[in-house]
C-alpha cells in the first residue's frame, strides 16, 4: 500500500517537540509517522568560553530532503497520551520513552536504507555483484546453480546516438523486462554497464540453458524508447553441479562467476547474437583476460582495492623495467607485500640446467636470489609438469608442509611462474587464481618482449658483422675494379690517365675489345676532382637510333608519342660529374653534329624544347674502332674527331703485356674462389708458360671468361692447360682486332640475319661453328616458343603468390639467361654470342658484364624456363630477333595473368611505364603480321 493512500484521509495529530517526527492517524489502528531528514543534536563537549570561535554556524539547506516515513500498528485504538497533543505531566515520561525508542528505530532505518543504497544499483534497484557473489555461495550449499551473463551488444551505439540519458533509460527498460521473465527467487544483478545477470537453483545444466534462451528471446523481441529501437544481446551461461568438490561455497560463487564470465565472452566474438554455455575442457582459466569479472573484482571491497592497486604496481613495473631478471625480482617482491609467500621465480623445462631461477623473501621482506640447492624444487616441479592438462593449466601441490602452484606465463611458451608457502600462510582461492593468472601473463609479455629485444640485438650484431663482411668485400671488389698491371707499358698508360684526370679537357680511350678501357674509364674518373661527382656511362651501340637524342639530351612532355613526362637525358644527370661515352664510333651521323655544338659550346637543347640547358661535364670518348680511318670511310665527322682526340689513351691489347698475364690469372682465380665460395685454385707451370704463348684475341675478357669456365668445372685445385679450353690454332684463325679495328662492332659488318620462311634450308655461312649447316622448320620454332611461354606462365603464377619475388624483373631475368646460357654454349665468345642473338658485340658483352646484378633468386619454375631455352642457346631453334621475341612472350603472358597495374607489370618486365605501352603496341603488330608469333602459339 503506498504511502499516499494512506495519507489522503489521514488527520495531522502531533508534532513532536524537536520537529523531528510528524504523527497521522489513517486508520483505528493505524499510525504514520514521518521522520524528517534533521538528525537529533550532540552536546557540544567543548566549552565556548575556552575556543570562542570554535562554535560552527548551522549550513543552510538549499533544497529539502526527501522523508522517510515509518508505519505503527497498534493491538487497538492509538493511546490517548500519543494523540492528545497535551504536554500533560502525567504522560511526560511515557511519551519521553516513545520518542526515545523512536530515535533508535530511526537510527536503524537509516542504516538499512544506506546498507541498501551501497548493495543495489542506484538506477535499476538490482542487486550488485557483492550480494549476488554471496546469495550465489548460499545457494551453492544447497542446490546446483546456474548463472546466465546477459550483454546489450548496441548499447555503445545507443549512448553515441541518443545520449546518456537514453541510454540509461535503456537500461531500465531492460532491467524492468528481465524482473517480469524471471522468478521472484531469482537472483538480479546489474555487473556494469549493460551487463547483467541471472542466479536460479536449477536440477540439470539443460535448464540453465532453456532460461537463457527465454530470457534473450524475450529482450530481443521487445522494443525500448518508446518502441523507436531493437537490441541485440549476447548470452553467456554456466551451471556449477551440487557435487562438484570445491572447497567452500564463497569459492563456488567465484568459479561460477568465472565461468560465465568466459562464456559471455566467446558469446561476444560471435558475428551474430548468440547463446554459448560453458563446457569443460572448451575453457580454460589462462585463455581469458580480466574483462567484466577478472580477478581484480571479488565480493570483497578490501579485497578490490588490494587487487587495483597490486595490478597498477605490478603494471608499472613491467611498463618501466627492461631487464627481466630486475622485472622478475621486483614483481615478486611487490606480490611477497600482498600473499605470504617464501619462494617464487621463473621455471622453463626445456633450458635445463639453468632452467631455474628462482627469489627468496628474506626477514626484510626482500626479494632475493635463492642460494640453495634446487633440486627438491626441481622434484616437485617436475610432478606439477606432469599434472597439467589442456583445460586446467594452473598445477597445485600441497602437503602438510608446503603449498605450491605453477601458473604459465602464456599458451605460447613452455615458461611458468612457480612460487611455494607454507599451507597454514597461503590460501589459493579462485579469486586468487584469476588474479595471479591476469599478473603472469603481462609478465610473460615482459618475458617475450626481452627475448625479443635480446633476439634482435643477435641479429644486430650478425647484420653488423654480414654488413662488415661485405664492406671488406666491397673494398676487394673496388680495388679489384683498379687496374690490375706490373708491365711498363701500362705503367706508362696510368701516368697519363692521371695527368688527364686532373684537367676538364676531353679525352679519347682507344683500343681492342676487352683490353680493360671501361676500367681505365673508372680510374680516370676516380683519379679526377670530380670523383664525388655522377660518373655516367652511355653505351652508344645499345641505343636505337630514333631515340638516342633523346636519351642524351632529354625531352619535353609531349615532344613526341608516348612522351608522357619531361626527362632529363645523360648530359644533364652528369651534370657537374663525368660522362662516358662507350662505342662513340656507333653515334649515326646525325647526332654527331649535335654531340659537336654541345662539346664546343657547352649547353645543348632537349627534344621539343627551345630552352637552352648548361651542364658542366668532362667527357670520356671510348672506341674499339679506327676513328680516323671512320672519317675517311665518311662514318665519323672529322670535326668532331679533333675536338674529341684532345687527349688520346691507348689502352693496350694483352699480347702486347704478357708479363701482366700471371698477376691477372691469380687476381681472377681469387675472385672466383670468394664469389662461388669455393677453394682457391692455381695454374700448373705448364698451363702459365703456354698463356704467355697464346695471342689471347679476345684481350682480358678471354682471358677471364677462360679462367671462371675452368674456376667452375674442374674438379681439382689445379688448373692445367687442357682445362682452359685454349686452340692456339683456333686463335690463329680468328681475325685480330688490330688486322681491322672497324671490323667487330659495327652491325653494319655483322653477317646477314638468320632467315626464318618455313622453308628447311642449309646455311651456308655462319660465324662461327656453333650452328653451322643447321636449321629447323618453322613448327619447331613455334614449339619451343610455346614451351618457354608455358613455363614463363608458372613463373608468373609463383611470383605473384609470393612476397619474395612479388616485384622481381622478370623481364630482364630472361635476357639474362639466354645470354648466359648462348655464352656457355659459344665457349666464351662474346662476337659469336652476340651473332647468334642479333645484336651488338658491344651490346652483348656489356650485358654480360652486367649478369648477376639482379640477384641470384630464382622461383622454383624458373628451372623449366632454363630448360625451354636451352634449343635456343644451342642453335637448334632459331628464333628471329630472339630476344625481342622472348620479351614478347612474357609480356603476351604477364598481360594475360591481369596485374594490379600497368605499373607493377612494367617493372616485371624490367622495363619503364611508356616503355611497356610501346611494347604493347610491338606485340599487337606482331601478332597480326607475323604468323609464327600468334596467341594460340604462345598460349
């Protein structure tokens, strides 16, 4: 009955004299009397007249407080002396007695009013978790129990949405829904936030399960805030059978609360609302982190606030300390100031026998380093090992005198924390686990993090330690790149590269191929002030003739098709440096009256530009050819040869310095011996004196390309002159390049192209033996075309799968092999290589040079590649322009495998983006005029 029912007729009888209690008779029997906020006075102890200004003025009241209102029920009608309103002296001691017992009524009810404001939830009257720990653990003693968790997945957006306010509302109506489903002895409990939960006795886990199913069907189907949302809910349940054996009935409440908690929480990784039911053997302890309910909360206020500040204390000493050993040693003696322990530490099997590290607390409570012998620790850590299992990792062993527990750090590792007490100090309650699971596992971070760090400090010092060994190796290979020499004829030679060096006149390197003159290039510009400045080589036999202008003098945007960007050509990236002009007798005569005007003025202008651009550059000018005798054949500008032969060196052929031949031999073979990391190899007598007999026609390239050939295939440390693969009479035959300089890197002296019609047909003449007197039908051209397209196919396949060779120039990984393997096959010569692939000598021993530069990480498919090539690289497939053709197939494949972007499949094919769209446009005429170069060939 609500008090305003009673009070609508009720009559204002009696106000008692401190206005502390108003008196309303409603019925014959039947009293209200409402108690006033106003608490009675204390006597003042103190005198005034010692502390005059010790007496407090009354706080004024700025809004008034809500009464309580306390209901008398009398046997009969209300005593005359308590309604009579007379302070008559006959009633004054009895109506004294009443109010005095009435003050202690008072008292009380105030009490129980606070003791329920502190167990209840202020916004939904619902229980709080310390009353639901403890009516749990009564239940417990009685019956099997089960507990439902019960979360508002959209609360959060209904906060950021509607506001607090709405929010709280939402709780309420929850709060009200659930009191309507469930029983009257059903436990209520608000945990937080919107969680909440649900103790009942049950018989069987079935009916934990079947309430909770109710319970979410009913607060899923119900709308809140005036029927304006829906909201989603997951459930967590568990149910602690009656027979379990757990030791006390506080420590049930505990597991159970713990149960459901892990149960909500898997419920809450699901996509969809959901009901999940804890199981054992699908939960463990140490799979959880502190959430809603760890184990910093209990039914214990003390205990909670213990457990914050032991979990702030402990937190901020992992967050601070990075050795691990101070970290260990000053955790456990943070957590020796909260349990009564005596030992704890680090246990680890699998490092036996410093698997043990283990701190003893001392009469100063300190933590410090156990001294004793550890092998009645080892005993009983070895029988706790063997009691752990999947679903109950925490292992407990107690005796009459001692107690020991083995927690793991994490699910990862095989590392524990082990701590032993005495049985009658220490106490392992479930509240205790959860805590003390919570703790090791931020100190098996810790652990981790120092492994980490000391595993990455090793790797520091071996990538320091690789980084120095390839520094030395670096150092080996700039001073193997100098000139390597005794002979007085190139001692001479060197005199005058460094005279030349230090002045910014042009200078003109001649001589044979392979004499070393891109090494003399180097050492010019390494000996010249400008040894800090760009040093750029510019192979003028490489560089189509439609496009060399621009590739030294640059270009506008837009200056012609596919000029998609400005770019600034050689001269201007040499700028302040060294440019090296390799194979000048190769420049069309076009561009030698450009090269002219820029060498006698300085400043040149770059393809569809008016603008004129000064670059300060030294000129280094290499040929193999007679330059004069170019001028009188009128393929070199006479003009622009004087201005150039400023300074001529002459870089002599290997014939002319066989005193140098031993000194080169030993600095090859040691090079080769660190390179392919094998023994180091020497030349017998024989083979050294026969060296310094042989012409060497082919200069130090020969002699080179000889000494890695025989490096690489024999098997014994010394090297005999049947091992080099040398003909003395085969080198008689070869023309030398001093019977006609002119003769060896012009394409316009190279044998006609090798014909492809279809027709089978006998070569007549060929440049070398290799394939002389072979050729093959036109089918078996398309064949091995189709062969190399499938397995270029699987490569692209693997690279694209994987991270490692995601980006790798594929494109350039194909000239490369067939270079290398056309080169293996020719013996080491570099003019019949370059004639069987149909480019230039100088061409074709630069990109040779150059072979390795791009790593030697192959995918695995990359061996069927090899194996595709191999008919090419043997002449028995002749393929007309063979490597254009090859570039063509990949990029028919990599166009079909449908790349990210065009920019991704330029750089797999080792080529800039408009290079790749010029390509494209190459493909499609291919395709429609050459027939043996069709789709379904290369597919």
């Amino acid at each position: 009955m609500r008090v305003e029912s009673l009070l609508y007729k009720a009559e204002e009888y009696y106000v008692s004299p401190c206005k502390n209690y108003r008196f309303y008779r409603c019925q014959d029997n039947l009293l209200l009397v409402e108690i006033g906020q106003q608490a009675p006075p204390r006597p003042n102890l103190v005198k005034a007249e010692e502390y005059p200004h010790s007496r407090r003025q009354t706080p004024a009241q700025h809004t008034s407080s809500r009464p309580c209102w306390l209901c008398l029920t009398f046997d009969g009608p209300p005593p005359g002396w308590l309604l009579s309103g007379i302070d008559h002296p006959e009633f004054a001691h009895q109506r004294q007695n009443f109010l005095r017992l009435l003050d202690t009524h008072t008292q009380l009810l105030r009490l129980m009013v606070s003791h329920n404001s502190l167990l209840s939830d202020p916004l939904t009257q619902l229980n709080s978790r310390v009353v639901l720990q403890s009516e749990l653990g009564l239940l417990c003693e009685h019956h099997s129990v089960g507990l439902i968790m019960i979360h508002c997945r959209d609360f959060h957006s209904i906060n950021q949405k509607f506001g607090h306010a709405a929010g709280d509302r939402v709780i309420t109506e929850i709060s009200a829904q659930l009191k309507r489903v469930t029983r009257n002895e059903d436990l209520l409990c608000r945990f937080g936030g919107a969680l909440f939960g649900v103790g009942l006795p049950v018989n069987h886990a079935d009916e934990t399960e079947q309430v909770a199913r109710k319970l979410q069907d009913s607060l899923q189907s119900q709308q809140y805030l005036d029927n304006a949302v829906s909201l989603c809910f997951s459930t967590g349940l568990a149910t602690l059978m009656f027979d379990e054996s757990i030791k006390s009935s506080s420590e049930k409440a505990g597991i159970l609360i713990s149960r459901a908690d892990q149960a909500l929480k898997a419920a809450q990784q699901q996509s969809e609302p959901s009901i999940t039911s804890w199981k054992s053997g699908h939960f463990s302890l140490e799979a959880t982190q502190f959430g809603y309910l760890g184990g910093i909360f209990t039914a214990d206020t003390v205990t909670d606030y213990r457990n914050m500040l032991l979990l702030w204390d402990i937190s901020s000493i992992i967050a601070d300390e990075n050795d691990f050993q101070a970290l260990l040693q000053q955790v456990i003696h943070r957590l020796a100031q909260t349990f009564d322990f005596h030992i704890a530490g680090l246990y680890t099997p699998s490092q036996h026998p410093d698997s043990l590290l283990l701190y003893e607390i001392n009469n100063n409570d300190e933590a410090v380093p156990f001294a004793a012998e550890h092998a009645h620790h080892h005993a009983i850590l070895e029988s706790l090992t063997s009691n752990l299992t999947q679903s109950q990792q925490i292992a407990e062993f107690e005796d009459n005198d001692v107690i020991a527990v083995l927690i793991p750090l994490s699910m990862e590792t095989e590392d524990f924390f082990y701590f032993r007490a005495h049985p009658n100090r220490f106490s392992v309650t479930q509240d205790t686990k959860v805590l003390l699971c919570g703790l090791t596992r931020q100190m098996g971070k810790a652990l981790r993090r120092a492994r980490l760090e000391a595993q990455f400090n090793k790797q520091l010092v071996t990538q320091k330690e690789r980084l120095q060994t390839e520094l030395e190796e670096l150092k080996e290979n700039i001073k193997s790149s100098l000139m390597v020499f005794r002979s007085e004829s190139m001692h001479h030679l060197m005199r005058q590269a460094k005279r030349a060096a230090l002045t910014d006149t042009t200078v003109l390197i001649l001589g044979e191929s392979g004499t070393g003159k891109e090494r003399l290039m180097h050492a010019i510009h390494k000996f010249s002030p400008r040894r800090e400045k760009p040093f750029v080589i510019v192979d003028c036999g490489s560089i189509p003739e439609t496009l060399i202008e621009s590739e030294l003098f640059g270009h506008a945007k837009g200056a012609f098709t596919g000029a998609q960007k400005s770019s600034r050509g050689k001269f201007q990236e040499a700028d302040g440096g060294v440019l090296a002009l390799d194979e000048i007798g190769e420049l069309p005569l076009a561009m030698q009256t450009k090269l002219l005007r820029f060498v006698q003025e300085k400043h040149f202008t770059p393809v569809g530009s008016h603008e004129y651009i000064r670059v300060d550059v030294k000129i280094i000018a290499v040929t193999n050819r007679d330059l004069m005798h170019e001028v009188q054949q009128g393929r070199f500008r006479k003009d622009l040869y004087y201005r150039l032969n400023v300074v001529t060196l002459h870089s002599p052929p290997l014939r002319e310095r066989k005193e140098d031949i031993p000194l080169l031999a030993r600095h090859f073979l040691n090079r080769y011996a660190k390179q392919y990391d094998n023994e180091n190899k020497f030349l017998s007598e024989q083979a050294l004196a026969k060296m310094q007999q042989y012409d060497w026609p082919g200069n130090i390239r020969e002699l080179e390309n000889r000494l890695m050939q025989a490096a690489l295939l024999t098997d014994t440390q010394e090297i005999r002159w049947q091992d080099l693969n040398l003909d003395p009479q085969t080198a008689a035959t070869l023309p030398s390049n001093s019977d006609n300089p002119a003769l060896f890197t012009s394409t316009n002296h190279f044998p006609p192209p090798i014909p492809s019609t279809g027709k089978t047909q006998e070569i007549q003449q060929a440049p070398c033996d290799v394939a002389a007197g072979f050729s093959l039908p036109e089918a078996d051209s398309q064949a091995c075309l189709t062969k190399v397209s499938e397995a270029l196919k699987e490569v692209l396949q693997q690279i694209q799968s994987s991270a490692v060779f995601f980006h790798s120039p594929v494109g350039i990984w194909l000239e490369d092999e067939i270079l290398q393997q056309t080169f293996v096959q020719q013996q080491g010569n570099v003019k019949a290589t370059a004639i069987q692939l149909h480019m230039s000598q100088s061409t074709a021993r630069r990109r040779i040079d150059k072979i390795g530069q791009n790593g030697s990480d192959r995918p695995p498919a990359w061996a069927e590649v090899q194996k595709a090539l191999a008919p090419i690289a043997q002449g028995k497939c002749i393929i007309d322009g063979c490597l254009d053709t090859l570039k063509l197939c990949l990029l028919q494949q990599l166009l079909a495998s449908n790349p990210s972007s065009m920019s991704l499949a330029a750089e797999i094919l080792g080529v800039s983006e408009p290079t790749l769209y010029k390509w494209k446009k190459k493909l499609t005429h291919r395709q429609q005029n050459n027939p043996v170069f069709t789709a379904k060939a290369l597919n």
